[in-house]
C-alpha cells in the first residue's frame, strides 16, 4: 500500500519540491530552464545533469509514462542505460505513480529546450558504468513506501515527503565510500557529495533542530528563517523555493515527521546550535 | 547581519504570539534604519579567501555588481515595508510581509553569494 500520495495530483508542485530544476537547469550559469548542462562537483568526479525538458531529441520529449515510472523508481533509461544515483531515484522510487505521473505532466507542459548533453567526467573507478548494477543490489531498495499503521496520518505524509519527494536525506546524511546513504546515520548530516556543501544534523539533536518547534520548522520551510532570524542559503535556500509551493499542512507534515525522528549527534564536528 | 538577524528574531516572536509588540516594533524601526548600511559592509577585498574565519562573502559577490546591488535595493524597500506593517499591527499582514523580505532578500541574497566563513 501506497503510503499517502498527492490529493491534488499537482505536477507543478511536486515538480517544485522534488526540486527536479535545482539539478536539471544550470542556473549557475543562467542555462535555459531543464536544459541541463549543470556540474554537480563530487568526490566520484563531475556530473553533467541532463536534459529533461520535453524536446524529442535532446530531452525527454519521446519518453512514454512507462519510461519515466522506469527511471525514476529503477534508475534505467528508456534505452536500458542504469544511471548514477546523483539522480536521486533511490528517493524518488517511494514515490506512487501518480505522482510521478504527474510531474511527467508537468514537465512536458514547459518549453523544450535543443541542448545536448555532455559526459560525466568521473574518477577511475566510479566512470565504470556497469558498476551501478552492483551499487543497486546493495543500496537500492525499490517501491513505493508503506504506511506505518502505528503513525499519525500527519507523520505518514510527512515520511512521503520527506522521504520520496523533497529527498532531504540525500544531503544531509554521510556516505559510505561507494556512495551509499549511511542508514544508521540518517539525517545526521554530512559533507554533501555535491559542490563541497556541508549539510547539517537534521535531526532532533540538540545541536540540530532540538530546539526548534514544530512551528519553527514548518515556518522555515516556507520563508527560510531559523528561529535565531538567520535566513537559509546556498542550496538550501533552492529547497525552500520548494517546500514553500508546498501547502501550509504539508510543511507541517514534513516538520512533524522530521521532529519525530531519533537524535543523532551531528556528523559534523563544527556544528553549532542552531536554534537559540 | 547579527543585528539584521536580532530584530527578525523579534519580529518572528511577536508573530508567533511569543513577543511583545513594542520590541516587534523598535526591531522594525532598527532594520529599516540599519538595511542601508548593509552595502558598506561588503568593501572589495572582504571575502571568505581574503578574510578567512572573518567573513563568509562569496568572491561572486564582486563579479555581480549589478544583480547585488538589486538585492540590496529589494533588502531596503522590504525592510521599509516591514516596519509599516508592523506599525499598523496586523499580524498575517506582517507575517507577508516578512515571507517577502526573507525570500527577496535575505534567501535571494544568502542563496548565490553566502558561502562558509571557512572559505569553502
């Protein structure tokens, strides 16, 4: 069973806070909208993201519905290509069909974009492509999320957001030489793979978010201000954009959920308290 | 920044139902009057590599005058407007006004040229 998927099947808004232009539009250098192109800079080498905008030859423009569930709950392109999992798919494949349906809508509602894509530039031995299979059977666990039946429904849909959409776990938990999330350490932030950023303790710590309310989280979500009056940035602040299209309830959820979560003493050795 | 920070901080409370409106408001009047001054902050030369531990200024600060300098503009008219909204007291008034300031300004801003003090 599907754990609480969208009501309102809004592409548009969970386009937003799965945060698919963060990765696929090179705003760094003011690149046209999905058309790709953007570095993520990682300890595996340089990733180009792809196009994903609705043109047929450089985009996705030709992919059918059963082509884009593929690809984001296994990682396979249509042509039968495992991608690396920069491409978060192992969060996007809790997400349910309709909603991965309905940011396909949504994509393809926008203009196409004729950019080709550009090769990864990856360190030995990471640009062995058929290494990906391997990394699937040890990290990927694929399908949509179950309910917990022990949980608020509030908490259920938080979990789904968290989890599936807004994938706030793949930054702000360590990884494992291969690439692989660091379960036990969930939330407990991390230096990100990506462009050197350091992602912060998540969880209830309290040198994380002890502090902070469940009001405090949810409001931060939506205009990016901490409890101190510090305001987000970096990629953050891209994340937000996000969550703040989400509604009012499903900030709460996400914050409900994140707050229920186990404290784990930061991965981070300078992080402070943040909620004073 | 701090005291930027500080009178939010303040602002937030009385939103929240946890301040009082005369701090709400003496923090409105604070960052209106101390918004301007935000761009003398930033001299030439005052970034993370040449002022490390000091200051978290991103070198694309410099490369950018143009897109700064109308991220300070949308910091003073929105501090501006803050301090009107919390002068006439309506709280979701001020809340919209304060969503707009943080994500115009401080997000917009925080966003692109806020890196680490460490210089990363």
């Amino acid at each position: 069973m599907i754990a609480t998927a969208t009501p309102a099947r809004d592409g548009a808004v969970l386009f937003a806070a799965a945060g698919c232009a963060n990765c696929h539009t090179d705003r760094p250098h003011h690149g046209a909208p999905l058309a790709g192109g953007r570095a993520l800079v990682t300890v595996f080498g340089t990733f180009f993201t792809p196009n994903i905008s609705p043109d047929p030859d450089f985009g996705i423009g030709r992919w059918s519905d059963g082509d884009f569930i593929r690809a984001l709950r296994r990682g396979i392109s249509p042509a039968g290509r495992d991608y690396y999992p920069s491409f978060p798919y192992p969060a996007f494949t809790e997400m349910s069909d309709d909603d991965i349906l309905a940011i396909k809508r949504y994509i393809f509602s926008v203009p196409a974009q004729r950019q080709p894509d550009r090769e990864h530039e990856l360190r030995f031995p990471y640009r062995i492509r058929a290494g990906i299979k391997v990394w699937k059977i040890l990290y990927l666990r694929e399908g949509t999320l179950d309910a917990d039946p022990d949980e608020s429904k509030e908490w259920n849909r938080g979990a789904y957001l968290v989890r599936a959409v807004v994938h706030c776990g793949e930054c702000h938990t360590p990884r494992d030489w291969l690439g692989g999330i660091e379960t036990a350490r969930r939330f407990a932030g991390a230096n990100a793979a990506v462009d050197g950023m350091k992602a912060p303790d998540i969880t209830p710590d309290p040198r994380a978010l002890g502090r902070w309310s469940v009001d405090d989280l949810a409001s931060y979500l939506d205009d990016g201000l901490t409890p101190s009056g510090d305001s987000a940035g970096g990629a953050m602040a891209e994340v937000i954009r996000g969550t703040s299209a989400l509604s009012a309830g499903d900030r709460r959820a996400i914050a409900v959920y994140m707050k229920a979560q186990t404290p784990i003493p930061p991965t981070l050795s300078h992080e402070v308290a943040k909620g004073d | 920044m701090d005291r930027l920070g500080d009178d939010i901080k303040a602002i937030k409370l009385y939103v929240a139902g946890q301040g009082a409106r005369e701090a709400a408001a003496a923090a409105a009047k604070d960052l209106e009057t101390t918004a301007p001054l935000v761009p003398g902050l930033f001299p030439p030369g005052s970034d993370s590599k040449a002022l490390p531990g000091k200051s978290a200024a991103k070198p694309e600060i410099w490369d950018n005058p143009d897109d700064f300098q109308q991220l300070e503009q949308a910091l003073t008219t929105g501090a501006a407007d803050l301090r009107k909204t919390v002068d006439a007291g309506d709280v979701a008034t001020i809340r919209d006004s304060m969503r707009s300031l943080a994500k115009n300004a401080c997000g917009a801003c925080h966003e692109n040229y806020r890196g680490r003090k460490d210089g990363d």
